[in-house]
C-alpha cells in the first residue's frame, strides 16, 4: 500500500501547495478542487466545485486531516456539503461545516450520528495508513463526529451555486443513500462509490445489488452525453464508456460461473478497466 503508485491521471493536473500534509490537492478545469488522501488504503477522493455565489463539498474524506481548513484557502464563498454517500470514508469532516445536504434515509440518518473510536480502529485502523499522519491525529482517538442534515436532497433537485447548476441523481445500490452529481453544462459526472476505476466494493450489509443495477444502468445511459468521470476513489478522472460495461459486468459476476479472486468475506471479480467485490452471502 504504502509504495503503490498513484493513479497517471493525476499528472493531468496541477497539484496546489494548499495542503497540511495529509491531503494532495489538484486543480481540475472549471474551478473544481480535488482532495485525495494518498496514503490510506482508501484513497479518497473528495471534490470542492466553486460557482460563482456558493461552493459546494461532495464528500469530506476519512477525518484524518483537517479538510475545512483546506477549503477556507480556496474559497471564501459559503459552502454546502453533499455527501455521494454516507460511509465513513466520506463523511469525516462533515462535523467541520454547518451546511449539509443529505438524503432523507434512515442510513443516513445512523450515519449523522457518527462513528466511535471501536468502529473506526476496525475500519480503518493503524494498518490502513501510512506516515506520515497529520500534525495531532492520534489512532486511539480517532472519531467521526456527529453531523447536522441542513436539507433533504431529491431526486432531480438542482442545485445553484451562481451560474453553475448542478443535478442531483439519486442512484442507490452500494448503499441505501448513494447519488451522483451532473454538471451538464461541463459534461461531468461526480459517482461517489457508484462506480470508480478499481475494485467496486458490493459486499456491503447495506447494498443492494438489485437496486444497484437500475443506478447503473441509469448513469450509464448518460455517457454519450459525458466527456469524464469524477469518482470518489483511486483516480480524478475515469471514461464514461466504463459504465455500460459494469453494467453488463454485474449480471455475470452475479452468476457465479467466472472465476474470481477470493478475499476476505467475499469474492472479487476481473474486468477491464475495474473490478467487482462481491459478499460470499450474495
């Protein structure tokens, strides 16, 4: 982990000296920040798209580091905070903002809660990362504070941040409150976990590969329509033609007759360009 290379797709961009040394921060085209956090197994990636009269956070990483710190560099514009979903991996700094759009799940709702020290050391304890950590982070003390919903999110809603409209999608699956973000006029698309250039992890409790499918199929119909990706791991960048081809992936990793990879709890599935985690009790 700690000497994996990162994704070619960062050299595409310009890697800002705004950091506290625990986020890489890129410049993307369109005043659009990535934040990745390159030395947890996880890779989070999460996004700040500034409009002219508001920004707005899609997801707020694992709460290693100080995120709202970062954004308050880049912009002085208040700042909304929608969350692709509510993992852990994707809601750490929420506690940072007083402004939060969520779906109205009570997955979500759980999550808003926050997360104790136990159940952090387990999901992404000492042996997911690696140094250097951030200036005081401490594993024993490692929380996910709890967050306040400001405003629930639908289906189609558009959300204006002063001349840049930006389309909620609602597209549950890996879990019961994942969506996706549309920029049509930049022809981008934001997929959170719905899909990103690595093992897509669908073994989750809460998944459900069914609804998944229909999510999958939707954004998928969208990619003539696309010119890239913004997913929530591994890479900024990823080609929109990658998600008709997990859409005809699932069915046959659901099937049972490829062969796969065995990991623990669950069996990971091969295909170009990405793979597919699958729980043994699916």
């Amino acid at each position: 982990m700690c000497s994996q290379p990162q994704s070619k797709a960062f050299s595409h961009y310009k890697k800002l000296n705004v950091s506290d040394g625990w986020f890489d921060v890129y410049q993307l085209p369109g005043n659009v920040y990535a934040f990745y956090e390159p030395r947890q197994e996880q890779e989070v990636l999460s996004y700040l798209i500034v409009g002219g009269k508001r920004a707005l956070l899609f997801d707020s990483g694992l709460g290693m580091g100080k995120i709202g710190a970062i954004v308050r560099r880049l912009t002085t514009l208040p700042v909304i905070v929608l969350n692709s979903h509510t993992h852990f991996d994707h809601v750490g700094g929420n506690s940072e903002f007083s402004d939060i759009y969520a779906v109205d799940s009570a997955f979500t709702r759980k999550s808003a809660e926050g997360h104790p020290n136990a159940y952090m050391l387990k999901n992404a304890g000492p042996a997911s990362a690696c140094p250097p950590l951030p200036a005081g982070f401490d594993f024993a003390k490692y929380t996910i504070k709890p967050f306040h919903i400001t405003h629930t999110i639908h289906d189609g809603e558009i959300i204006d941040l002063g001349d840049r409209p930006l389309e909620v999608l609602l597209t549950p699956g890996h879990t019961p409150d994942a969506l996706c973000l549309l920029d049509r006029k930049r022809k981008e698309l934001y997929t959170g976990d719905t899909f990103y250039p690595d093992e897509i992890w669908l073994w989750w409790p809460e998944t459900d590969l069914d609804a998944y499918q229909k999510s999958i199929e939707r954004i998928a119909a969208l990619a003539p329509s696309l010119q890239v990706l913004r997913p929530a791991h591994s890479a900024p960048e990823a080609d929109p033609a990658l998600l008709a081809k997990v859409a005809l992936a699932l069915p046959q990793a659901r099937g049972g007759k490829m062969q796969y990879k065995v990991e623990e709890g669950r069996r990971a599935y091969q295909f170009s360009g990405f793979s597919i985690a699958l729980s043994n009790a699916k």
